[in-house]
C-alpha cells in the first residue's frame, strides 16, 4: 500500500495531488479527481475514504492548516479550504529509501494479524454499505423516472377524454337553447297573428258601431242629442268572449309546448 501511494503521487496530476515544496507532505487538492484517475488504477476500489483509513492505519496524520501549505502546492488561497495534506516522518519524496520502515498501526490488545484482519473485515462491510446506498439511489431514481411517465401517460389518455365529454355537454347545451328559442318563437308567431286578429275585429267592430250611430242621428234630426250607445252592448257579449277564449287557448297552446 505504501509503495503503490509513493508511486501514484510521484506520477500523479499536480491539479490532484503533489508534495510540498519539502516533500515530507503530499497534499490532495481534488478528492473526485484523483479517486476517478489514480486511486481507482493503483488500488482494487475507487473510494476516497478508504483510501484515507488505510492511510491512518499506517500512522499517516492529516493536516488542513493553510500555514503548512507552501505556495507552490496551493493553487489559488480560495481553493485551499478544501484541500488536506497526509504526513508520515518516514513518506518522503527525496527518500523513498525510508518508506521500509513504515508499519501498520495496530491495538495494543491482540495480535498484528486479528487487528488487521478486523480492519479488513470493517472496510469491507462499509464499502458494502456505500454500495447499497448507491444502489438505493439508482432504484430511487428509476421510479420517480417512471412515476413521473406514468403521469405523463395518464395525463394522455385522460386529457382526449375530457375535451370530448366538455364538447358533447356543450352541444347538448347548444340543442336545448335551440329548442327553447324555437318554442319561444312559434310562440311569438301564434300571439302576434291572434293579436292581430283580434284588433281587426274590434276596428270593425268600432266601424260597425260609428255607422249605426250616423244612422240613428239622420233620422231623429239634428237638434235632438244622440242616444247613448254602450260600448259594452257589444264589447261586453260575442266579443269580449271570443277575447277570453282566444286567451285560454293561446294559454294552453303555450303550456303544452
């Protein structure tokens, strides 16, 4: 491991990773793109903080002071926030001699081999779990993708359906307006002519009775006052009852249309 981390820094993208100007540090100044291009060629995963726990198992410290950055390895003092240097006594750049005497931290209790094969064993279960959490997000997305289709879907076969239930409400709408205007005018039509009608007769009627008036006066004399003729001696009898009858039938004529 410490070998294949020597050899990855020393051929590594200096935008990634590069030592100090000292070189007794390397500082890693873009986790994603020296997991994607370097950690994943030199080990068997492409996980940044595994990689970090196997550096920590060595005995390797972290350092984010920006005072332990030279400004040959910071690229611009707004970026070296991000940025996190590893130090090791025995993991320098001009002594690769040196890098045999660094070993595996291990507990105090138990041996070398249970400590180590328990670590393994903790790596191994995390990056399980970071996969599962991968996968969870994928299957996640896939069905809001295809929720999100099936409204789409929905949305398509519904939405013909309503303009087509909105049109035929409106042409039934449109037909019983039609009808209605239809009865309203032969309705219309039947009173104007009975109206009609009706004031011919009474004109004439009116004539009839002027004439008879005339008649009455040339043969008493003009001196003499003319007799009172009622109105209601005619009105009131055939007429005013062909009045009412016309009525009751335009009534009824109406009603039952």
């Amino acid at each position: 491991f410490i070998l294949k981390t020597f050899q990855m820094i020393k051929g590594c993208d200096p935008n990634f990773c590069c030592w100090n100007d000292n070189g007794d540090m390397f500082i890693v100044k873009d986790h994603a793109k020296l997991t994607e291009f370097h950690i994943s060629k030199f080990f068997n995963h492409s996980n940044f903080s595994s990689f970090v726990r196997q550096l920590n198992f060595y005995g390797f410290q972290k350092i984010f002071s920006k005072d332990a950055f030279d400004q040959t390895a910071l690229a611009s003092k707004k970026k070296s926030a991000a940025y996190t240097g590893f130090y090791h006594k025995d993991f320098h750049r001009d002594h690769p001699e040196t890098l045999k005497f660094i070993r595996r931290v291990t507990a105090m209790k138990g041996s070398a081999a249970t400590c180590e094969k328990e670590n393994r064993e903790k790596e191994i279960k995390l990056d399980e779990f970071e996969q599962q959490i991968s996968k969870m997000k994928n299957r996640i997305f896939l069905m809001e993708n295809k929720l999100n289709s099936k409204i789409d879907s929905v949305h398509f076969d519904f939405e013909p359906k309503i303009k087509k239930v909105c049109m035929l409400n409106d042409a039934k709408i449109n037909r019983i307006v039609s009808h209605y205007d239809e009865k309203i005018n032969e309705i219309s039509v039947f009173y104007d002519k009975k109206i009609s009608k009706l004031a011919s007769q009474f004109h004439m009627r009116i004539a009839h009775t002027m004439m008879q008036i005339q008649d009455v006066q040339g043969d008493i004399g003009e001196n003499s006052p003319p007799p009172v003729v009622s109105l209601s001696t005619w009105a009131d009898a055939p007429l005013s009852q062909e009045l009412e009858s016309e009525s009751e039938r335009a009534h009824s004529y109406s009603k039952n249309n």
